[in-house]
DNA sequence: CGTGTTTGACCGGCGC
DNA sequence: GCGCCGGTCAAACACG
C-alpha cells in the first residue's frame, strides 16, 4: 500500500530524516504531502499534536497513540480532514527497544476516503451520504429505505476521517467502544469492508474495517465522526474504568476525550517517549487492556483520532 | 426478548 | 442522461 498514494517515510534513530512538503492534485484539488527525511525534526516533538501541528509526524507518538506493539505488529494510520493529505511513516527496527515495527502514518485532510488500502488508489473524493439518517424526503415513506430524513438542498459534510492499518489476524479491534455492523459490501480494492456504527444513542461515529487487498494480513479501520459520549462503562473489558473521569468527559472544546487527547494529558508522556520506553508501555499502567490486547493482538486499535489533525497540518496554504 | 449480524435493495454522487 | 460505485437501510435471521 505504500506505493498507492502515500508517501512513505522512514523514522531511523531518534528523530525523523526531514520532512517534504509535496504537492500534487487530484481532480482539481491540490494534494499535500508530506515526507520525512532526515534531520529537521527536533526529537523533542514528542506529542502527537505537537508533531501535528509542526507538520511533522512522530512515530513514537503514534506508537504510543495506538499502543502498537513494535515488536511485530505494524499500524498505519491516516486522518482525513478536508482536503488530500497523507502522510505514512514506517519505523526501523532498533528505535523500538530492538523490536522491528512499523507506523505508517497517513493524513488525509479530504473528505475522500483513504481507508481502501490505505487511500492507495481510490480517493475519489466521493463525499457520499453522511451517518445522518437519511430520509425520504418528506413524502412520506416512499419505497423501501425511503424514509431518510435527509434535508434537501442541505448538503452533507463528512465528518474528518481518521484511518490507520494494522497487522492482526482480528478485524474487529476492541477500541472501548460498542459497534454495531449496519453493511457491508464488496467495493473495489476491498472485498468486504464491513460498516459499523456507534451503538450509543445520538452518536454517529462510524468506521469501516476491511482488509487490506494486497496483504491480507492488513487490516484497515476508517473512523468517522466524533463520540459525543464517554466510553461505555459496560463495555466488555471495561476500558472505561480504566480512565480517568478527566478523560472520559468531553475536552474543553466541547469534544469527548479521543486518544490523542489521553496522550496529551499522560504525565509521563513526553518523559517515556524520550526513554524508549518498551512497546505498549504507554498504557501499561493506566490502559491496561489496551496492553494486554497488544500483547495478544499486536495490535490495539485507538480508533476516534479524527478531528485531531489541524488544518495547518493538513494543507499548506500556499 | 433484546441485541447484533446478514444481505439484497436502494440512494445519491460522480465520471463519462 | 446514464451507468457505476460506495455507502446505507431495514427486514430477516441468529444468538444469548
């Protein structure tokens, strides 16, 4: 999948190889890319936003945002927001505490969806119908699935999409909360990606899970959407009780509290990350499931990272 | 009986 | 305008 859209870039040792901005459009938008190579980043950048926010991606972040196990699990991550760009970062071997993993790590800031292997072709930018309820147009309930309330004239916005990839021989990846599978159906480049929906009421956070057509061993979870609601406490595993009340109640900007919130709010966050701290670390005291479904999986799904990518990240105005 | 999955049909955007 | 395609609906079904 590396090579359908993304732009791969290797993190070796402590900080990444340099960062290109690259440009390049599709259908009229204007992609931005971006590559790490060596030398510009300053290894301090230690949390995900922060590295957001220099346009930078750091693997350790991501590493610590998703749980992955570098030992051998890999993740890809991507996040699509309004416009087309990706980034994916692949990790070396040593870094990791002599463990071989990879991130890949790709920002999507368009309402395309990036999910299909990993955004390598497809990306057609077809902003389709949203998790609202669509309704048949007043009229009242002409044919079957007729009765979507959907505003006419109102045209639905996607909501930002975060999508990573990751090595399991599961497809569902317990992430704290409770889905309920509404579709599936074969599309190109995925054979069955199957649909889920947030089970708490009025949420309409949605992701997709498919595997990967090329490595079947991949398997590619598209989050859409944002929680408005705190993880189930009922939730099998009951990850919830695992969290602080700070981190479970919605952010100050009126957000639930996504992992990459947790991340900014871990203590120790920057001090593990400049110490190598084992894989799955991050959680281990505070996530406990988190690391045991690393342990067991190799590869922990912290899905909901929408929204976390800013604009400025995400597109380079020129 | 409540909850979740399966599955074929339908909807609507997009490209040609 | 038409057809393709991705995404969604909802009835039927499965399961505890």
């Amino acid at each position: 999948m590396s090579d359908h859209g993304f732009r791969d870039f290797y993190y070796h040792g402590g900080a990444f190889n340099n960062i290109d901005h690259d440009q390049q459009s599709y259908g009229g938008e204007t992609d931005h890319m971006y590559r790490v190579s060596s030398s510009s980043i300053d290894p301090s950048y230690m949390s995900f936003t922060d590295c957001l926010h220099s346009t930078s991606m750091d693997y350790g972040s991501l590493e610590k945002a998703f749980g992955l196990s570098p030992s051998s699990s890999e993740v890809f991550s991507s996040v699509e927001g309004g416009n087309r760009s990706m980034m994916k970062q692949h990790v070396g071997a040593d870094e990791l505490g002599g463990n071989t993993g990879e991130v890949t790590a790709t920002l999507n800031s368009s309402v395309s969806s990036s999910s299909s292997e990993a955004g390598c072709e497809e990306d057609s930018d077809k902003s389709k119908k949203d998790g609202q309820p669509k309704g048949s147009d007043d009229g009242g309930e002409s044919s079957k699935k007729g009765n979507k309330a959907k505003m006419k004239g109102e045209k639905k916005q996607r909501e930002p999409r975060f999508a990573f990839v990751t090595k399991s021989e599961v497809d569902q990846l317990e992430d704290g909360y409770r889905w309920r599978k509404y579709g599936q159906k074969a599309v190109k480049n995925s054979p069955y990606p199957s649909y889920y929906r947030c089970t708490t009421q009025k949420c309409t956070v949605k992701k997709r899970v498919e595997r990967s057509f090329q490595d079947p061993s991949t398997v590619i979870t598209t989050y859409e959407g944002q929680h408005n609601h705190p993880l189930p406490t009922t939730l099998r595993g009951s990850a919830a009780g695992l969290f602080p009340p700070s981190m479970l109640t919605p952010s100050p900007l009126g957000r639930p509290s996504f992992p990459h919130e947790l991340l900014m709010q871990m203590p120790n966050y920057h001090h593990q990350m400049n110490n190598q701290a084992p894989a799955g670390s991050m959680f281990a005291e505070n996530f406990s499931p988190f690391q045991q479904y690393v342990h067991q999986h190799q590869v922990p799904d912290y899905g909901l990272l929408q929204d976390m990518v800013p604009s400025t990240f995400l597109k380079h105005e020129p």
